[in-house]
C-alpha cells in the first residue's frame, strides 16, 4: 500500500527471495534475480516516473515492452485493474503477470503506471521442487513471454550466449583477448554475487554459472521447439501456445 501511494502505481509488483532447495531449482530459479536486475530497464523507469510528461515521447511500439510484473506478489488499484481489463483481458496469455505488466505500460500515456519493488527483506516464494518442475514450469514462460515476437526471442537467447556463456570459453582459450575474458568473467561472477546477496537464490548458481546458464539455454530451446509444435504442459495440461485458451489435452 506505502509503494503503492508513493509511486501513484495501478499495479506494483513484489519480488520476494527466491527459495530453492533442489539443485534444479538452485542452479535456474536462482537466475532470475540476476537477470531481473540486469536486463530489466531500470533506469529509463526511474527517469519516466520523475518526469511524468515524459511518457507521452515514448513510442506506442516500445511502450509494452517496457513492463513486467511477478505472479507472486501483485497489488492493483481498482480503477487500474479494471482499465486493463483484469485477468479476463490475459486469458490468452500463458505467461499472464508478465502480461499484466505489459498492459500497464501501454497505457503509461493514459496515466497509468506499474513499479515492481523489491520484497526479499519480507517474504519468501519457493516457485518449484524438482527437476521436472524447473524444465515444465520455464519451458512454458520462456517463449510465451516474448509473445508472438520470435526475433525478440531469438536475439536475446543469440545475447544471453554471447554475454553470459561465451566469456567462460575464452577465459580458458589461449588467445591475445583471454585477459578480457577473464575480466568478463570476474563482472559476471560479481553481479551474480550480488544480485545472490540482496534478492536471494543458491551461492552454487554463482560458482557453477556456466552449467547453470547452459540449462537455462536448454529449456529456453525446449521451450522453443514445444511451442511450435505439440505444446507447452502446465500442471499436467498441454496448452496450444497459439491459442492458449484451448486445452489440448491432459496427462
């Protein structure tokens, strides 16, 4: 309610301390703070929500590109919820908080507004418990986040190789740019220890990052290859990522 009426915020957003206990869930849930706070657009957030008259120079194209919320903990106003048009106007999303907070932003220059704040201090969220949660539960995010836009998709699965993945080979291979790599190297394991610190997740993640940003690949592929064709599962439904309202079948 306080981040509510300080921000002047339809929606805001929690993000509690990510719990994880198996070593599916320490290696890839643990990745989601790191990456939250990475490439999520910060700044330009900050800069809109200071200077109000702002948002109206953003282009209608970008504009729900810059939102995204979290499932776990989410708190609307009335009048904003219902502007959207509330979880009936998602029901066609698989991947519906982020959703949520995409529809927020498209309408920044109708005055709404989102901000998603950091909750690690107050509560906890396990998301899942075994290996097969962690491969069914991203496989369904990972695509459908990008909605129908697979050369978002694509690039930045080619991004997150290249900057998270690539540095890790280079550092070990002889070359004239190995002292650079290894510099990479040190930023990553660095921001990793922090984002670990602040926002919770396994010390395993940060030390094992490679294995563990290579299985994040993986179900990212995964989630690739099920969604164009037989489907994503979700709690032992298969959902038609195309048209998500129609249940394909059921285990």
């Amino acid at each position: 309610m306080a981040a509510a009426r300080e921000h002047q915020a339809d929606l805001v957003s929690a993000w509690p301390r990510q719990e994880v206990v198996h070593w599916a869930e320490k290696l890839v849930v643990s990745l989601l703070p790191f990456a939250g706070a990475l490439f999520y657009p910060h700044g330009l957030l900050w800069v809109l929500e200071r200077y109000p008259e702002w948002r109206q120079k953003i282009p209608r194209i970008f504009r729900r590109g810059l939102g995204a919320a979290n499932g776990q903990a989410l708190f609307f106003s009335r009048d904003g919820y219902q502007a959207v048009g509330g979880h009936e106007a998602l029901r066609s999303h698989l991947v519906e908080d982020v959703a949520m907070g995409r529809a927020m932003a498209q309408r920044m220059g109708e005055g709404r507004w989102w901000v998603n704040v950091d909750s690690a201090g107050m509560i906890g969220c396990r998301m899942y418990r075994s290996f097969a949660d962690v491969w069914e539960g991203f496989t369904k995010n990972a695509r459908a986040a990008f909605e129908g836009n697979i050369c978002a998709f694509l690039l930045a699965g080619f991004g997150q190789v290249v900057l998270m993945l690539f540095p890790f080979f280079w550092a070990v291979w002889p070359s004239a740019y190995q002292r650079w790599a290894w510099g990479e190297v040190g930023l990553i394991l660095l921001l990793r220890a922090l984002a670990t610190r602040f926002a919770g997740g396994s010390w395993w993640s940060v030390w094992l990052h490679p294995l563990a940003y290579g299985l994040a690949i993986a179900i990212g592929l995964n989630s690739w290859r099920r969604s164009a064709g037989a489907g994503v599962y979700w709690k032992g439904r298969l959902y038609d990522v195309n048209n998500p309202t129609e249940l394909a079948s059921e285990r």
